[in-house]
C-alpha cells in the first residue's frame, strides 16, 4: 500500500480524539460472521474512537468526500475553513460566498462545482432550520438516530452514507454502519449479504450483526481493506489466496481466480 492510499492520521473521524469508545476486537468470540470479520480488521488496521465532531463541519467534509478518497478530499476540506472559517462563523460565510469562488476552493476534492452546490444548499438550510450550526450540532448529537437520518435525507445532496457519517462522527451515534462502494461491494462478495442486496439492504445486515460499538470502525476499516486488498477490478485473491487476510472468510462472489474474471456479484447470482 502507497502512503497516498494510507489512512490520514486525522480524518473525518475525528482521529484519536473522536471523543467515542473504542472497541476491543477479538475474532474468537464474534457472534455472527460480520462481527468476525470486522474483528479481523480490527487486528489489522488503526483503533479509533467515533464522535466529537462539529455536525456541519461533518456534514460539509462528508459532501466533500462523496466519490472520492480522503487523500483528496481532506486538502479541500481545509482549505475550505482556512478561507471561509472559522467554523463557527462557517455556515454564515458559505452562504454569501460567490459560487465559483467556493468551487475553486474545494476543486482538489473533484465534482467542485456539484459540491460547491450542495455545501451553499445545506449551509442556508442548517441556518433557517436550526437557527445556528450550534442547535444543529446538538440536534445531530442528542436527537433520536431515526429522526436525525430521515431529516438529513430531505435535504438535496444528502444520502444515505452521507447522512450515517454525520451520525456516526458528529453524533457519536453506535450502531451505525454507512455503506459506500468499497462496502456494499465486500461484504455482498463475502457472502454476508445478498448477492443483489442494495446498499440500505447491506446496511440493514450489518448494523443487525455487528455490534453498535463496533460500527464506526467497521466503516472506515471495511473501506481501507477494499483500497488495499479488495478491490473492484482486482482483488488480491485474483491470483494467490494467500494475498487476502480475510481469504477463508470470504465466499469469493462473483471473483474467479481460474478465469480471472471479476463481476458484480449481482451479476453472479443470475
């Protein structure tokens, strides 16, 4: 693994100062086979502790990463606040900012102008419905988890990863799992979930059998192990078995190391 692919030290996580509980990882005791497999992560990348995060920075820095990586999202990310911080006043400045001028700001993080868009739509909206960034913040964080998903997710721009990371690192929600690609991909190719499970169906399975402390750290360990090893195209078992460290875990759906073939495994439940 390049040091470009690495995990940053501090990320939307919040780093070692997330201000969440870290859990203990062993993969003897897990109950189902998700809990096993993110436990064998757990034995293979950083412990970190979910939660502490100011909830519309959080929000602006997920809408920041949709399609892409942390590597090109975080440099954005501050450069967004160093020029229309500080976060405090970060709502409030987004709102009168000129659109290109935002855009070319946050253009290291890719689709600049839709995202430029999205971050002035949810700054007006954090405003006029909450009042200010800081009943918001306390909303995410003290609000029923159900209520807080299904009132991020009426606003344009906001889906469902991006409004499970907000509840997972504003919030400090447990049992919350977000499914982006890297996710919904692994754990249908395991077996875990089903082969045509969309990705509410993958979360539904995860978040019923990982444990709440667990999944925060499912997340973000789940989307280094696909960076890493298992990949879209290619992953390490493709050509030796032995490459894979979560290898006997996995029932390789939709991979055929004798063709060498890969497929979604939607596809190869047909």
């Amino acid at each position: 693994m390049s040091d470009d692919d690495a995990e940053p030290d501090v990320n939307i996580s919040g780093g070692s100062a997330g201000g969440g509980v870290e859990a203990t990882f062993d993969p003897a005791t897990a109950g189902t086979r998700a809990e096993a497999v993110v436990d064998r992560l757990g034995e293979l990348y950083w412990q970190k502790a979910y939660g502490g995060r100011d909830g519309f920075e959080c929000l602006v820095r997920t809408i920041l990463s949709q399609n892409t990586s942390d590597v090109a999202s975080q440099p954005a990310h501050d450069a967004l606040v160093e020029r229309f911080g500080p976060v405090e006043e970060l709502a409030a400045n987004l709102v009168d900012a000129p659109r290109d001028e935002l855009a070319e700001t946050i253009s290291s993080a890719g689709l600049y102008n839709q995202k430029a868009e999205s971050i002035q739509r949810a700054a007006e909206w954090v405003l006029d419905a909450f009042g200010s960034t800081t009943d918001f913040d306390a909303f995410v964080r003290d609000g029923d988890p159900g209520e807080v998903r299904e009132t991020l997710l009426e606003l344009k721009g906001v889906g469902p990863k991006t409004a499970d990371c907000v509840l997972l690192f504003a919030g400090g929600q447990g049992g919350v799992f977000p499914v982006d690609t890297h996710v919904h991909r692994i754990y249908r190719r395991m077996g875990i979930a089903p082969p045509d499970a969309d990705h509410e169906a993958v979360r539904a399975v995860l978040e019923r059998e990982v444990p709440a402390e667990k999944c925060g750290f499912g997340h973000t360990a789940t989307i280094q192990f696909g960076r890493e090893y298992c990949t879209a195209r290619k992953p390490a078992c493709l050509d030796d078995p032995d490459a894979c460290p979560l290898a006997d875990a996995c029932d390789q759906v939709g991979v055929y190391p004798v063709t060498g073939e890969v497929e979604d495994p939607s596809e190869a439940a047909d």
